[in-house]
C-alpha cells in the first residue's frame, strides 16, 4: 500500500481496495496501523467532504524509498556475477520492461 500511495498520490480507502486487493476491513486496519506508526495520514478529500484521502508522510516516502534502493542494491550485487553477455543480454531485456511500463501507464491513464 506505501508503494501504491508514494506512486499514485493521495487515494480514497475505497481506490485501494482494488489496487491493494483487500477487503475494506482488512484494509482499514492497515491504514490504522500505519497512521499510528506514522507513515500515512487521512485528510479531507475536496471533492468530497464525507471522504478522506490517504497520503503517505514523509517517513512513509523515507520508508518507501529505503525499500527500493535496498531491492536496487540487491539486485545490483546478482547482475555483477553474470558474465558480460549475459548482462547484455539483461539490457536489452530491461529496455523492452521499460517499453511495456510506459505502455501499460498509458494504457492506465486511458482508463481513468
């Protein structure tokens, strides 16, 4: 869920159900968990003033962030012991990855 939020921005509990695939409850527990450990917070949503919106705080982003560069740093150590065509080969592979990511947002934006 920190992940979906530091992508996606500010998101009602209801948009996270479907991202996150949980049941509400399970999911609102969630929430309270990580706004008691600081990491997410509810305000207002203006377009709608019985909602709320969930967002992450800056711990949450810190948190977000501290995850991707340790996955980034682990991965790094796995390429370094592939032999040079094989990290070739993985680069053209990461190019055609980066391709259908940019797609498949267009695509999302399309469906919003």
């Amino acid at each position: 869920m920190l992940h979906t939020l530091s992508r996606k921005g500010p998101m009602r509990l209801t948009e996270l159900t479907a991202t996150e695939q949980l049941k509400q409850p399970a999911l609102t527990s969630l929430v309270t968990k990580l706004e008691r450990d600081g990491l997410v917070t509810r305000s207002p949503d203006p377009r709608d003033g019985r909602a709320v919106l969930l967002s992450l705080t800056s711990e949450g982003e810190q948190v977000v962030e501290s995850r991707r560069a340790d996955r980034v740093a682990r991965l790094a150590r796995v390429v370094e012991r592939l032999d040079a065509r094989e990290q070739a080969e993985l680069d053209g592979y990461a190019r055609v990855l980066a391709r259908m990511t940019e797609i498949a947002a267009r695509l999302e934006g399309l469906e919003d």
